[in-house]
C-alpha cells in the first residue's frame, strides 16, 4: 500500500466523492487532516490564507465565502461551537445525504480544522430527525474517531425537526441553544451566529469537505477545476425527466445542459429548475448558462443549492411552479406576516392559474403580491419562493397567456416530474 | 441618514404605524407594514420616531446609516 504521501501525489484530481468511507480506508487513501498539535496563531492565520486564497464559497445555497465567515467567527470569544449542517431541507437535493453516508470523515475533518483555526471546542453535527442512515453512518464515523484519537475537538450528534427551514443557519443555531427551530431577525448578517455568549460557526456538510480536500491538496488544487472567479467542484443532485437521477460532481461553470445530460434526459428539455425550490426555472435559451454564482445571477437565476430538475415536455410547468409555491408555504416557519399570509395567497394564484381558473385580476394581484413579499421575512424563505414564481411567469409566458384565457395546457392534470417528502401538503393541488 | 427597519418576527399587524407615519410606511393586504426603503426626510424623523415608540410589539426601530446604499 502506497504510503498517504503517494496516495494524494497519484491521485491529484480534487473530487468530494469517491473515497473511501472507514477511517482505516479515509486516512490510507488521503492522509491525516492537517490538523495542528497546537494551534498556535501563526498556524490560524496561515490556515486562514489558504482558505481565502482557495476562494471556496460556501456550498448550502447563500453562497457566502468561507473566508470571510472563519474571520467573523475568529473575532468572537473562543471556546464556541462548529455546527456541521447536514439538514438539507431542499426536496430534490441528495448530495449532503450522500456526502455524509460515503464521506463522513471528510465532512468531520473539515469541521475539526474550523474548530482548530477558531478555538472552538465542540463540533455539533446535524441530521433531521426521522434520516436514521444518515444518523447511523456519522455516529459509526464518530465512535471510529474516538477509538483512533482522530477528533482532538470532541463532535457530538444532534437530532433536530426535518422541516425545511430548520437547516437556515440562524435557526439551527437557535434549535441547538434553545430546541426552537425558528430563524432570527439579522439585519446585519455581518454579526456572526451564537450560542450562549459563545460563536457559532455554521458550515453545509459539502463546505466543510471542501475545506478538508483543500487544507490536504493546498488552494491551487482546488482552483484548478471551476472559474477564476467562482473556482472548485459543486455536488448537483440531477432529477425529473431524466434516466439515471442521482447526484454528480461537476466543475463551478459547466453549462447547465451539460449537466443536465449527466443524467440522460428522457427527451428534449422543456426547462431546467436550477438551486432548489428557492431556485429559479430557466429557459432553453439559457441552457448554455455556465453553473456559476453570477452567470446565473445574471439570467434571474442563483447557485442555490447544488439542485438541477429537467422538466419533460409532458408535464405542465405553472402546475409544477404552484405545487412548489403551495410546499413553499406549507414550510414557513410561522412567524413573518408577509410569509404566513403572503405564500399561501401566492400559492392559491398560482394554483388557480394553472387550473385555467384565473379571475381577471389574477396576473396583476399575483404580481403585486410577489413585490410585497419579497424581502419581507426575517429569512429568505419567503425570497426564494418569490423568485421561483417569477421566474415560472417568465419562463412558462406562453403557458401563462393560454391559461389565463381559460385554456390549460393537457398536462395540467398530470402527475408531478417534482419530488416532495410525504404529505407534504394538507390537500393535494 | 435615517432608516426605517421592520423585526417581521415582532411585526402582530396593529398597524399603528401606517397611521403615525402614512408617507413612509403602507400596509398590506393582511395589515403588515410596508415601508417603502427610502431615506427618511428629515420633516418626517419625529414621526419616525413616536410610530417606533407607540408600536405595541416594538417591532420598529430607527437605524442611522451613513452610506448612501
């Protein structure tokens, strides 16, 4: 056997996926995480610059850099939390189940050297109540560290509600202080997160494997794949019409049909659903769109989460738009007006819509009440379901005009191309 | 440069603040505020100030900012 040295300089091309699942295995195939004897300042700030020379952005949908929320963490009190999000709310995303399953030590390296660079002393990971292998394969992880002494900072296993909002940071961070898995109001999002008087630093589980990969392979290895501007892999979880559904390793900037194709679409696309139920559709004008932060920004679109859905062209897109809009309203958290009151009546628009039972106020009010709710929340809930339905008014125009005049498409009626969790909504639209 | 900042978590729709503070501040179809995200006129900042005072969940405060964005 190669000794790790060999392993990683054989083994040069950077990917999340593939290794070895044990820690007997983890450690023969990439080596020990980096971690420090002692972390002494020097050691942080050198860890420090690697992560902002890496240019890595934060992977759970915000897109935040990793960089510059370590430096937020590093300026509060020491001894506080890492907090390993592995709640992955979106319906369509299966990377961090993946990841977490195939790649726990890789997720709990990455979090071990957050805790070092910061002074944290406990790593809390997150699995919703209810993902029983998920929570199977990282206590197993985690009991194999404690018996081969590979977690200096102890890491505990935390059980919170699988609802989708409960994985938004603020209210992750609430649950594991208070057990309220509610979002806090920020206004200043440039505050970071606590518990208690100490901070909290909270990665998505593919952040915090990245940051392992990069801490072994240095920054450059890292921006060898992606753009110069948005560099690295990101885990796309491809499904809807489509053969193989499954989850990918893509490089930042791959056109979106190329990724699409990964999976062998059953059929010329109608749309792609790009970042989740948040997301945004977009067109086959801008399939070519490179995967990237802001190309998609630029087409109304966002990374998101590493989500991508092909819509077939049997299926109706208004009602596939509504029944996101109805879930969407269906996982408010309760507590924002504009969320509680203004997602089910956009919902309810977009359901009428697509039935081609639109009054001939529906497109001016539906409008309207997407301007109002838009940055109305304390989280951005609400935003990500806004957009999504603007983007379906764009996207589906000539579906729109039809089913306004009272003239739904044929496939209206048809069965979702979407995946939802199990009664997800009271009555089914 | 005075801002109006809405908590919507405090937010309970009384609405009394749409009613101290008309020019800057709307409701929406369920009663929740609205504020339009301008600078606040310097005319209007002692309204500002007892619509954040009167408002029974005191979900309105008053932000000084001193970038123009």
């Amino acid at each position: 056997m190669p000794s790790a040295g060999d392993t990683l300089a054989t083994t040069a091309r950077y990917r999340l996926l593939g290794h070895p699942a044990d820690l007997a295995g983890h450690l023969a195939a990439l080596g020990p995480a980096p971690l420090p004897s002692n972390a002494s300042r020097g050691w942080r700030e050198a860890f420090s610059a690697m992560l902002e020379a890496s240019g890595l952005a934060g992977r759970g949908g915000a897109g935040f850099p990793a960089a510059i929320k370590l430096a937020l963490a590093q300026n509060g009190r020491p001894g506080g939390t890492i907090v390993v999000n592995g709640m992955e709310g979106e319906p369509a995303s299966d990377k961090d189940k993946l990841l977490l399953i195939r790649s726990p030590h890789l997720v709990l390296d990455g979090a071990q050297l957050l805790a070092a660079a910061t002074g944290s002393r406990r790593v809390t990971v997150c699995v919703p109540e209810g993902r029983e292998q998920v929570a199977t394969a990282m206590q197993s992880a985690m009991e194999e560290r404690v018996a081969m002494r590979s977690a200096p900072t102890p890491e505990v296993l935390v059980r919170p509600p699988d609802r989708f909002v409960a994985g938004e940071e603020s209210a992750l961070v609430r649950w594991v202080e208070t057990g309220q898995s509610l979002p806090s109001f920020r206004p200043d999002k440039g505050i970071a997160l606590r518990i208690g008087r100490h901070g909290a630093l909270v990665h998505n589980a593919e952040t915090l494997a990245h940051v392992a990969m990069i801490a072994r392979t240095g920054p450059e290895e890292f921006r060898s794949s992606g753009l110069a501007e948005d560099p690295g892999t990101s885990l796309i979880t491809i499904s809807g019409a489509v053969v193989h559904p499954g989850v990918v390793e893509v490089e930042r900037g791959t056109p979106l049909i190329d990724i699409a194709r990964r999976a062998a679409p059953s059929g010329e696309p109608q749309a792609l659903l790009v970042g989740g139920y948040g997301g945004a559709w977009v067109d086959p004008a801008d399939f070519d769109t490179p995967y990237a932060s802001l190309s998609l920004r630029a087409i109304g679109a966002t990374a998101g989460v590493g989500i991508v859905i092909v819509l077939g062209q049997n299926a109706c897109g208004l009602m596939e738009s509504a029944r996101i809009a109805s879930y969407m309203a269906g996982q408010s958290a309760g507590q924002c007006g504009p969320c509680v009151y203004g997602l089910p009546a956009i919902a309810d628009d977009m359901i009428r819509l697509a039935r081609g039972e639109a009054d001939p106020g529906l497109l001016v009010r539906l409008q309207r009440r997407l301007s109002e709710v838009e940055g109305r929340g304390a989280c951005r809930h609400p935003d990500g379901a806004v957009n999504l339905v603007r983007s379906a008014l764009q996207v589906f125009s000539t579906e729109v005009r039809a089913h306004v005049s009272g003239t739904p498409c044929a496939h209206w009626s048809r069965s979702t191309q979407l995946r939802f969790p199990a009664g997800a909504w009271g009555a089914r639209p | 440069m005075i801002r109006i900042l809405v908590d919507p978590v405090a937010c309970d729709a009384y609405g009394y603040c749409a009613e101290l503070l008309p020019e800057s501040i709307a409701l929406d179809e369920w009663g929740y505020p609205v504020v339009d995200g301008t600078p606040l006129p310097p005319e209007l900042v002692s309204a500002a100030r007892r619509a954040a005072r009167d408002c029974p969940r005191r979900a309105i405060t008053l932000r000084e900012r001193k970038s123009s964005h």
